[in-house]
C-alpha cells in the first residue's frame, strides 16, 4: 500500500506521516523543488525511515501539481490513499494567496488524484467551511453555510466544494477544529488561534500577582483539538472500510468559551485569571450600524489597531470573539468506536501548550536585546559624555558598534574620553557647548546635522543640582534660573533642533536623564527636581504627538550616582549609590527596550503613597527635610566649603538606606 502526501513537511503532514510510517508502504510527498534539504531535516528530526519517503518535485499552483508525465506514470494505479493537507492556515493571508493555494491547489490535487488513479482522495477541510453559520453546523451539512465573506472562511468553502462537485475518485473530508499542540508535548510550529493571546496573558503577569481578580470577557465557544487527534482520527478513518463520502468533524463536541480558554492558559502561565467575565452578547442590543459607525471612527481604530499590535493579535481574531457556531461530530465518533482515539481534555494538557510557546515560540525569544543590536551603525549622542553617566554610557555604546557622539563644556576632559573610546576601537567624536547657552546649542546641532545627518538616539545626560533649602533661597533665584537653563531648556533645544530629521525619518529615541526626586519630592532639591519635571512633562506631552511618527521618548528617574557633581556633599559618601558603570546599565536598558519610564521600585512606590495618601507622605518627607540639614556652604557661612561638613550620624546613614538611591 503507497500514499502520497501534500503538505506533509506542515505541522499536520508530519504527524499524519509518522502515522502511515507505522503502516506498511511507501509515502510519496510534495515536495517544492529547492526544498529537499527541509524534507531531510524533517526526516531525519522525526526519526522516519528514510528508504519509505520518497520526494516528488511539484508546486501547489501547477496544473496536476506540477508533478512530471513520467511521474505521473509511475504513480498511476499506485497511490492507495492521496491525502491532500497542503494549503494556507492563516486569516490574516491576503485573498488572492489564499484562492491559490486552498482553491486552485485544492483543483489541482485533485486533477493529480485522478491522473495517478489514486484509491481514495482525503481533503483536509477545515471548520471554516461553516463561515458563522448561527447555530449547530452538522457534518452532512454544506451549502447551509453563512457569512463566507472573509477570504478564509470562503475559500475553505469554496475548496471542499472543488472535491464535492470535481472530484470523480471516492473521497473523504475532514473538518478539523482550531489545531493547537500536540497534547502529549505541546509543540507547535507556529503561534495561531488562542497562541496570540499568550503574550498579553505573560505581559498581565508581569504586571499583577496571579491572585489579583481581574475584568474579561465571555465571548463565543472556540472549538480547539489537539494536532495528535487530528492525524490519529484521520489516520483511523481513512483506513476504514465503508466511509467514502462522508465528512467528518475532528471538533470538540463540548467546546468551552473563549473566556473559559484563556483562564485555563492563565492558569498554565501564573497569570492573574478573569473572575468576571463580561458576555459579548450583553452589547448585541446595539445596532449594527451604530457599532460599524463607532469602530470606523480614525481614533478608534487608530487606538485598537496600536493595542492589538502592541498585544501581537491580529484583527482578524477579535472579530471571531462572538463565534457562536457549534459542531456536530456523531459520524467521526461513531467512526472512531473502538480505536482507543479520544479527544483529550484541555485541562489536562493546557500547560504543555504554554510552555512550548513560553520556551520555544514566544516572540520575546527572537529580539534582539543585545545593545549591539540596537546600537551598531547608528549614531549616539550624549551629553555631559567627558565623566560620569555620560561617559560610562559614551564607552558601553562606542564598544557596541555605534557612531558615539560626546558634548560636554570642558575640552580637556571631553577629548580625554574621545581618544580612549578610540584607543578601543571605537568611533567617537568630541564637540564641545555649553548646553546653557542656546546659540551654543543651536550650533551644535547645525554642526551634527551636517556631519553626521543627524542622531537616531539622543541621551540628555549633561545636568545641575543644587541643594539649598527654600528658606536660604530666597535672595538667589538665579539658582532655579541656571538650573532650569541647563537642565530644561538646553534639553529641550537639542531635542527640538534633532526631532525634524527624526521625524522626516520617522525614527528616533530621545532619552532623558531625570532624577527619583521628581517621584520622591525630595526637599532643598526644589529647583533641580523642578527643571527635571519639565522635561519630564514634555516628554510625556510629546510622546502623545510623536509616536506615531515613530519617535521614542524614554525618561530615567536616576536614583543618587557617585558623579563629579554629588562630590562636594560630602554626606552622599555614606549613604548607598550607584556607581557611574550601574547607572549607565540604566541607559543601556533604555536604549534596548525602549520603555516610557525606568525607574526604581522605591521611586515608583514614593510616587504612589504619594497620590495616594499625600498627608501621610508629607510626614516623611518633613522628617527627612529637618534630618537631613544645610551644609555649610548652602547657608553661605564665610569661608565654609563643602568638605567641612560633619560626617553623617548613624541616624542620617540608616534613613538613607531605608530611602535607597533619594537625594537628601
């Protein structure tokens, strides 16, 4: 006994293979020409024999396959079972492709069948055939179907009706359900069905404990079958004697709700499960036209089309939430009775199904989070890039392969840095402004634009602190005027001077150095934390204006680094800090990832008391202000410096700690 086999190196085929294997006979496959070496790896990662596979050379989009008149010959009156799997599985495919392949393919194996005189034709269907037939869809059932508008639904149709109405050889069709992994091992070759729901399911986890109750929705029943039910059922059937003819659902005769389904993943993931599951039917009492008009809206679409690619779900899935229709499956029991084939239950093999994609297939695998990545042949600029932050993150990137650019005020430093990034094999170029003066600025970017065409990532680093109670600056406001200049506003110039060409582009990362003062309020830090909230306010203003021009605006709430500029506070020596290389990881995380915010678990939580319980919040903040005195120097004392300061008390140390990373 001899089969032949399209589609047999797909995620059915070669399951279905290894079955006929156990056979006795030879397997003749399609195989595309040039893609012999991927049927061998098969063969030879499926552990088959390889003297009972033979490759025949054809294309799904010819006449008869494409397969040879001497072919042809030498399979006539051989093939026993022709079983005919080749085809697209994918509702987001484009129409045309997809007539190709199901409907013109489907015609074509068919046209090969009978040329070769094949036993029995088997067509591999799919429960697509129905379309959204609004009830219980039978296996003698065909021509009832409804709503075959989308391309998938219509050309599974349209291909299983080639067979019904072309096909003079006997044959058999098989409507499978949504195939997932094999329930035994959980491989799958591809994410597909409730697989594009897994990565909003791990990002829910990342972001909630697993205990946290959380909001979904019920939505229709979706009919999931395991791939090893799939080829077993096929297998048993198409061997059995007296069932030409028929169809057959490979379906699950009790199929659970979409809501149901993704509690069993999350479940398998540790993620926060849906307790309160909305139905979709709840909203069928608005009319049509209404939802149509309201889903048209542009900023509508506009929002859902940025979350589902966010989330990595096609649009095509989310309109199959409300799927209401259900599959009748007694003649593909009554056929499997005594085979020992049961459909497993899904509880039971959920989790192998997540931790095949968790381990295998989850897309967060395959990024490239290499800073090389990211980086290499692109143009850097940093500012404040002669010591510190600035230059620790100026070495990571130039090492990584990028064009770095380094600005600072003071040459003899600056061009210290640039020759040792050199020195290593780098590239580096050095220019020197004084980010307070604008015309500098100004020029600085005209000069960059010129020679380099601009920057794809830009760090504003360069920054000032001063730290003087409010009380002690009342006669010096040029300290929040000199504060602001530098910190706000030669920020914001870089970046209005460098986001035409980003945005002309339409790619750019503008990274901005802030502080966890601007999310822990950190006393006699009142000017400095407040020219770190504007750029922080800008930055989250014009995020909403340039996203969608693909700029990136990430913001780092930096906690206390041992920099030049903390130098003089001599306290800061007792107290826990980053070391310039920890906090250039911060940036180099920046740069990888790309988030809105980094910041620490102590900055985000003084964030949150603090919009939760401010008076509580005020309380802890006044003991740190009267702990934490002026210096010397900031109450302007004759002669005093920095350096005279007392050396910290125990108290001062310990609060510091328990404030890991704040500026007191």
């Amino acid at each position: 006994m001899s089969y032949f086999v399209t589609g047999a190196t797909g995620f059915i085929g070669r399951h279905l293979v290894a079955n006929l294997l156990k056979r006795k006979g030879t397997v003749y496959v399609l195989v595309r020409r040039g893609s012999q070496k991927k049927l061998d790896a098969l063969v030879e990662r499926m552990g088959w024999d390889a003297r009972r596979i033979v490759a025949v050379p054809g294309d799904l989009a010819k006449p008869r396959l494409g397969v040879s008149a001497d072919k042809v010959d030498e399979l006539k009156g051989k093939v026993r079972h022709f079983f005919h799997l080749a085809a697209i599985y994918d509702l987001a495919a484009d129409g045309p492709s997809q007539v190709l392949a199901n409907v013109e393919g489907t015609r074509n194996a068919v046209a090969l069948a009978e040329a070769i005189s094949a036993g029995c034709f088997h067509h591999a269907s799919s429960i697509a055939v129905a379309g959204l037939y609004p009830g219980t869809f039978r296996e003698d059932m065909f021509d009832e179907a409804e709503d075959l508008d989308h391309p998938y639904f219509r050309t599974k149709h349209d291909s299983e009706k080639v067979v019904r109405e072309e096909c003079s050889r006997p044959y058999r069709i098989y409507r499978p359900g949504m195939v997932v992994g094999h329930s035994k091992t959980g491989e799958i070759d591809k994410i597909d069905g409730p697989y594009y729901f897994f990565g909003a399911l791990k990002k829910l986890r990342e972001m909630m404990p697993p205990w946290m109750p959380m909001i979904g929705i019920e939505g229709g029943r979706v009919n999931l079958v395991p791939v090893d039910y799939v080829a077993d059922a096929m297998d048993h059937i198409a061997h059995k004697p007296g069932l030409n003819g028929g169809c057959f659902h490979l379906t699950d005769p009790n199929p659970r709700r979409i809501g149901e389904v993704l509690n069993l993943f999350a479940r398998a993931g540790h993620a926060p499960q849906m307790t309160m599951r909305l139905d979709a039917r709840m909203f069928s009492f608005v009319p049509f036209p209404i939802k149509a008009t309201l889903g048209n809206l542009p900023p509508v679409k506009r929002f859902t089309g940025m979350l589902l690619r966010d989330l990595g779900i096609p649009k095509e899935v989310i309109g199959l939430i409300t799927y209401s229709t259900r599959f009748d499956s007694r003649e593909t029991e009554r056929a499997l009775k005594g085979s020992g084939i049961r459909l497993p239950d899904l509880d039971d093999y959920a989790w192998r199904l997540w931790d095949y994609w968790e381990r295998h297939l989850d897309p967060a695998l395959f990024v490239d989070r290499s800073l090389k990545g990211k980086v290499k042949g692109k143009v850097v600029l940093i500012t404040g890039g002669s010591s510190g932050i600035g230059k620790a993150t100026a070495l990571k990137v130039a090492a990584a392969g990028a064009t770095t650019i380094i600005v600072a005020r003071g040459e003899e430093e600056l061009f210290a840095t640039r020759d040792e990034i050199l020195a290593a094999g780098g590239t580096c170029h050095a220019y020197t402004c004084d980010l307070a003066d604008m015309v500098s600025c100004d020029a600085l970017v005209d000069k960059v634009v010129a020679e380099h065409g601009g920057v794809d990532v830009l760090v504003n680093n360069a920054g000032r602190s001063i730290r003087r109670s409010i009380e002690l600056s009342y006669d010096r406001f040029h300290d929040f005027e000199r504060t602001m200049q530098l910190n706000y506003f030669g920020s914001l110039r870089l970046i209005m001077g460098f986001l035409p060409k980003m945005t002309e582009r339409r790619r750019g990362h503008i990274i901005n150095i802030s502080s966890i003062g601007v999310l822990a309020n950190s006393p006699r830090f009142s000017a400095y934390v407040a020219s770190k909230a504007a750029l922080d306010a800008f930055s989250r203003c014009a995020q909403g204006e340039l996203s969608g021009k693909g700029i990136v605006f990430t913001t780092i709430n930096m906690p206390l680094v041992k920099t030049p500029m903390i130098a003089p506070t001599k306290m800061y020596d007792s107290v826990p800090t980053l070391t310039p290389d920890e906090a250039a990881d911060l940036v180099v995380q920046g740069i990888i990832e790309r988030p809105s915010r980094i910041a620490t678990r102590l900055g985000i939580f003084a964030s949150v008391v603090n919009a939760l319980a401010p008076k509580a919040y005020e309380v802890v903040m006044s003991t740190a202000f009267e702990l934490f005195p002026d210096s010397a120097a900031a109450k302007g004392l004759p002669g005093a410096r920095e350096g005279d300061a007392p050396q910290a008390t125990s108290e001062q140390i310990a609060f510091a700690a328990l404030m890991r990373g704040v500026h007191w």
